[in-house]
C-alpha cells in the first residue's frame, strides 16, 4: 500500500489551480472598476474606502467558516470543490447585477445596491479563494509545494492581466463607451463585468471536472493522520467556538510572524485598490480633486465633457496598469519556485517586496502631462506622457504582488498540521482581512485631512508601509525552509 503522497505531472498540478485564474478574473475587475464604479454612483474620496472595507470584512467572516466547514466535507465532489462551485456561482451572480445598480433605484440608490453587490462578490470570492489554497495543500506533496503555489500565482497573474485590461480593450477595440454621468455606470464596464462572470464559470468548472481529490482513506494516510485524529463530523456550535478560539490561541509561530508581514503587505495593497484611480486622475490627467467632490459636483448644471473624458481615459488607464504589474508578476511567478530553492524563501520573498515598496514611492516622480501616442499593439491611444512612465514602478509592484501570492503560503503550508490546513488557512486569512480593515478606517480620514484629497500622497503612504513589511521578513522562523521542486 502507497504511503507517500504521489507527486503529480505538470499538467495536474495546472488543473488543480486553473479555477483561480477565472476567480482572479473577477477579483481584478473588482479592483480596478470599484472604485470607479462608485465614484460615479455617487461615492466620495473619504468615503471610497469605507465602502471597500465590505471586501475584508467577508474575508475575515466567511474564509475561517468555509475553512473549518470544508476540512469536515468530504462528498461525491470532493473536499474542497464544492465550495468552490458554489462560490464561483454566487460570484458571476453579483458581477452581472452590480454595473445594473441604477436600474434597481426603485428599491434602493443606486450606490447603496452597487455596495450591497460589492459584498455578495467579496463574500463569493471569498468562498472560492480559501478552499483553493487548502486544495494545493491537499493535493501537492511537500516537494513540489514551490511549484504548485508558484503555478497558481501564474494563474492568479494570467487572470487578473485580462480582467484589468478588458473594459480598456472594449473601450479601444470594440468601441464601447468608457465615460458616464453621475449615476451611471460605463457600457465598457458594464460588458466587462458581463464577460468576467463567464469567464469565472468556466474556469472553475474546469478545476472541479478536471480535478479528482483523495479520498478520507488515502488523504489520511498520505498525511499521516491516524483514522481517530481525523475531524469529528459533528460538533455542537459551542464547541467549535471553543476549538477555534484554541486554535487562534496555539496558532504556529510562524504564523503569528508572518501576521507582521501580512499586515503591512496588505495595507499598502488595499490602499492601492482603492486609490489609485482618484490618484492618476488627478497627478497624470490633471483633473482638480474637487471633481471628486459630489457637494460640488451637485452645484453644477452638467460635469464637463472634458473631466468626463479624463476620468474615463484615467479609468481605463487604470486597467492598464493594473494589467501591468499583473503581467509583470506572471514572469515573476516562472522563476520565482527557482529563486526560492537557490537563494532561500525569506530573502526572496523580502527582496519582492521591497521592489514594491519603492514602485509605490516612485508615483510622486512620473508626472509629465505631455500628450503622447502609445501603441499597444491591439490599438493607439493618446495619453499624457507621464501615464506611460508609471509602468516602470509597476514593475516592482508586479515582484511584490508575485511573492504576496506565493511565498507566506509556501511558509506556512509545512508549519500547519494536516489535519487542519483548511481552517488554519482560513484563520490565515485574518493576517489579509485586518491590515485592510484598518486601512479602510484610516485611509480616508488621513487623505482628506492630512493630504488634503491629494490622492498621489496616500499612495506614497502605501509605499512606506511596503518597505517596512520586506524588513518584518527577516524575523520569520520557518518550519520547513528547505523544500526542492527538482
């Protein structure tokens, strides 16, 4: 009887993460239209990300609950699929309602309905994203785990560069319009949402068709776990509050350490998910940040038609950007299995980060509003000139970004017991939930009162606190440093 855990050919470790390209698909339309989307239903600079905070709220109520729920599951789907499949339906569910928001003014405004659908996709992505770490973890034995996180941070890499830059492509290509009125929402985005919601359902089917988990016996003993350590399959809700709460209590060192990291990663992320749009608006486009002001916007008759223009062009250019660094993390993703082997996780892992840090910094330097045509071999655009230098910081935000993705869970994976992966992730998931929640509390606060709505500025803050998560690094204490992928 086999007792190691068979490693896997290059094409199932590819299935077992493929879902998360379409799940990541969906994410990046959330990260670079939210914000635009709101802003146009009527949200303000303060409060942008007030409203953002739905997203690790879900994360922090739903992935520790989904954990715990799929380390008990096992079902004609497996352990880990059916949460997936399910989450993936209620995610395209919410991406094809919220760019409607303003045909459901009957029943409530149009920015509260996008708020409300902002939260079922959060909670939706959430139910897909932790059963796909643990799945790896299932599925991957402990030499190849380089390559499988490394794999499905190509994945997640692949599916966010064209879900970035998809409503820039219907815009530029198709030749939808990108531009709406308070209270709209852009026909691009509208499609673009519309194509994601596809694109997430496919590609999750296909990890759960393509993809056979274990069965209770042979997890077990590929895991070494004894028949009776295995989790009871019913617990009073007292008693699994009890354990849980022990469990956060006795969690591994190394995961209380990488917490430091996580917490200044994550709030430099959040505040760029936020806040960029707002940012190049105003620094690349010039656009004056009282057009982001809606007691302002409501003196005047009509916004006009040049801001109009400027936002939808600073919007798309977002995408683009956003695209970017995703692509940059991609190439990054290939070799960064190899340079953890060779040069040790901490200090690639420290390095990418760092790359961050200073790409976010580097926004103050790239203003130059001369007007330039740029090929983008799908099309021309005319943008200023500073829009393209900003590609070079996204570089370095595309390192970190890869690592981010990576390197905490290849970390912590050999530092979990087996028999408690999934809710040890999803407890996991507190270290990405928390930094945002307390960005989205005080980012808005510290833009408007501090910098004076000058959105670039908060950016910088970003950059700050990237740098001091590549320091926080060196003080992480591996289980299991050494792992080979050969």
């Amino acid at each position: 009887m086999q007792t190691q855990q068979p490693r896997l050919h290059f094409w199932q470790v590819w299935n077992v993460s493929f879902g998360f390209l379409g799940v990541q698909f969906g994410f990046a339309l959330q990260n670079a239209n939210v914000s635009r989307i709101l802003s146009d239903l009527g949200a303000d600079l303060h409060s942008l990300s007030l409203f953002w905070l739905v997203a690790p709220i879900m994360g922090l109520l739903i992935q520790p609950l989904v954990g715990a729920a799929s380390d008990r599951t096992w079902n004609r789907l497996g352990r880990r699929r059916p949460f997936i499949l399910v989450g993936a339906i209620a995610a395209a569910i919410g991406m094809l309602l919220m760019p409607n928001a303003p045909l459901f003014v009957t029943f409530m405004a149009p920015m509260i309905f996008g708020a409300v659908m902002l939260a079922l996709m959060d909670a939706s992505f959430n139910v897909c994203f932790q059963p796909f770490r643990s799945l790896v973890s299932d599925m991957v034995p402990p030499g190849q785990r380089n390559v499988g996180y490394s794999v499905q941070s190509l994945l997640i890499n692949i599916g966010a560069v064209i879900g970035s830059i998809l409503p820039f492509v219907l815009t530029n290509v198709v030749g939808l319009e990108n531009t709406a009125q308070m209270g709209e929402v852009a026909p691009s985005v509208t499609w673009a949402f519309y194509l994601g919601a596809t694109v997430l359902l496919g590609t999750v089917i296909w990890t759960v068709v393509r993809t056979k988990e274990y069965a209770p016996a042979d997890y077990h003993r590929y895991k070494g776990i004894e028949v009776e350590q295995a989790p009871a399959p019913k617990q009073s809700m007292t008693t699994r509050l009890g354990n849980f709460g022990r469990l956060v209590v006795n969690m591994p060192d190394t995961m209380k350490q990488l917490a430091v990291v996580q917490f200044f990663s994550w709030f430099a992320l959040y505040i760029m998910w936020v806040y960029t749009t707002p940012a190049i608006t105003q620094h690349i486009w010039n656009v004056d940040k009282k057009w982001f002001d809606p007691a302002f916007i409501a003196t005047v008759p009509m916004i006009p038609e040049t801001i109009v223009m400027a936002k939808g062009a600073a919007g798309d250019w977002v995408g683009i950007l956003f695209a970017a660094y995703s692509v940059f993390a991609a190439v990054f993703s290939v070799f960064l299995a190899r340079l953890a082997d060779r040069f040790g996780r901490k200090f690639v892992y420290s390095m990418s980060l760092l790359a961050g840090g200073v790409g976010y910094i580097s926004f103050l330097v790239f203003q130059d509003l001369t007007i330039v045509n740029v090929n983008l071999l799908i099309t021309q655009v005319d943008v200023p000139l500073g829009a393209v230098k900003l590609l070079v910081p996204m570089v370095g935000i595309g390192i970190a970004w890869a690592a981010i993705l990576a390197m905490p869970y290849a970390m912590l994976a050999g530092a979990l017991p087996a028999q408690q992966t999934g809710v040890y992730m999803g407890i996991f998931n507190f270290t990405v939930a928390v930094p945002q929640i307390v960005a989205g509390l005080c980012s808005g606060f510290v833009l408007s009162y501090v910098f004076d709505n000058e959105a670039k500025y908060i950016i910088v803050v970003a950059g700050v606190s990237m740098l001091l998560a590549a320091i926080s690094v060196f003080f992480v204490k591996e289980a299991d440093p050494v792992q080979t992928s050969n």
